[in-house]
C-alpha cells in the first residue's frame, strides 16, 4: 500500500523496499549482522539527537512486550521515540532489519555462566536458562531462526554455551551442534505450547460433555487413546482429569529425559 507517490506505507522509497530483503555490507555480511557487532558506522549525516541503533531497538522490543510483534512497525517505533519514520531507515534499512535485531538483543547471552559439573546438569541448566529467555518475549519464537539469526552475537553466545556443555562428550562437532539444536528447538516448542494453552485459557468440560465425546471418539475407532482419554491424561478440562495443574512442566522435563538418555546409549560408557 503507497501513502504518497515512490513510498510505502512504511516509510520506504521504492528501491529501499525492493532491496531490503538482501541488504549486506561489501563484505558480504548480512547488515543486521554487521549492525549488532557493531561493526556497522553510526550515519553521520543529518541530525542525530542522541538517535542510535540501540535505542530503536530497545523502544521496538518495548512495544512487542507491550502489545505484540504485530505492534512493531518503524512509524510505531520512531513515534515511541520522537522521531520521523524516515529518521529511523538512516539506521536500519528495513522493518525486516528490525526484526532480526530485536530477536537477538532480546534473548540476552550471559557473558559469563558457571555450567553444573557433569554434561547432563550443564545441558539442563543450558536448556532453562534458553527457556527462560524465550519466557520473557515470546514473540521472538514467531520470527525465523534461519542463517542470518545464527552469527548474532547472542545466538553466537548462546551456541558456544551449549557446545561449553558438551565439550567432554566423544563427538563429532557435527552431532554437538546437531544436539544443542534438537534441545533449542524443543524447549521452543514447549515455550510456544505454553503461550497457546494460556492465551487460550481454561477450557471446562462437563460430565455431559465428555460423554457426548465419547460417543465418537470409541474404543473402536481409536483403540489406544481411550484409555489414555478415560485416565483424564488426554483432555485437561474433563472432569476424570484430577492430577495437579502443572502447565507443560511434565511434557519439557520428559523431552529433556528422553534426549540425555539418548545420549546416554549413543556414548561410551564412562564418559
């Protein structure tokens, strides 16, 4: 959509818009890349006013705290900061530059952590503090973790902690890399589970209900979920469904056992 003749509704000049999706310095290296480790100069022309990459990240993370990832727009964001939506592509080139940004500066790598001794402690304690992260703004699990996401200065952190957790095991760079993915990417999943059960919010089903389920979904039909669904383990409003709320606590723990153990039988004993 054009607001004005050559500009978007984002502020953008036609060109700008067309080339954004591939922004990179000579060097090859994305910009967003670039720009987070600071190797990206500061514009120096036009009026700056105490304007700077770090600002407009901070008052972006900010707005989707406060409203949502589909809140963040540069009009949004130079708003919040007082400034003109065009002040704003003098640092960043695009609202996708923005967004890589943002997932990176808010999923802060410790510079220093103390792992626990033994891998499996470490790989736990690396797998909460990840969750943790991704707790505090979950929007970030709604953007891509592609290429440019990995050389971010913490996501560079963040793999070099996981791999510190492993760095006793007898394999291969390839498999180390390949666990602290399978384990990022289930604690992903249950954080984003997490989030969808509570903007859901409590589902309540009656006696009656379940009954009226029950004449569809049959022992017949589906011969190993029913007894699991009459235990009260399958849905979590039914009244059969009396053990302790504990949100996906159980579920993200059993990934965790059943990844460690895994890794328990591939290794070799002693290890």
């Amino acid at each position: 959509m054009y607001t004005q003749e050559g500009f978007d509704d984002e502020g953008r000049r036609d060109d700008e818009r067309m080339h954004s999706m591939a922004d990179t310095t000579e060097t090859g290296l994305p910009r967003a890349v670039a720009i987070a480790w600071g190797m990206q100069e500061v514009p120096q022309r036009g009026p700056n006013r105490g304007l700077s990459h770090e600002r407009i990240v901070a008052a972006a993370i900010e707005i989707a705290d406060a409203e949502g990832l589909s809140a963040v727009t540069m009009q949004a964001v130079a708003k919040s900061l007082g400034f003109t939506t065009m002040s704003l592509y003098r640092y960043v080139s695009s609202k996708e530059e923005l967004l890589q940004l943002m997932q990176d500066a808010a999923v802060i790598s410790p510079e220093k952590l103390k792992l626990p001794p033994t891998w499996q402690e470490a790989l736990r304690a690396w797998a909460g503090w990840i969750r943790e992260a991704y707790r505090a703004h979950p929007w970030v699990l709604q953007l891509p973790r592609g290429q440019v996401a990995v050389l971010m200065p913490n996501s560079v952190r963040a793999a070099d902690l996981g791999l510190q957790a492993l760095r006793d095991l007898p394999l291969s760079h390839f498999e180390k890399v390949g666990i602290i993915l399978v384990v990022s990417q289930h604690v992903a999943a249950t954080v984003e589970l997490e989030q969808n059960l509570a903007a859901e919010g409590e589902v309540r089903i009656t006696a009656e209900g379940v009954e009226v389920l029950k004449e569809v979904i049959t022992a017949e039909r589906f011969p190993h979920l029913v007894p699991v669904m009459e235990a009260g383990g399958y849905v979590a409003g039914a009244p059969e469904a009396d053990r302790q709320d504990e949100g996906v606590d159980p579920e993200y723990d059993l990934g965790l056992d059943l990844i460690i153990a895994g890794l328990e039988r591939r290794i070799p004993l002693g290890s």
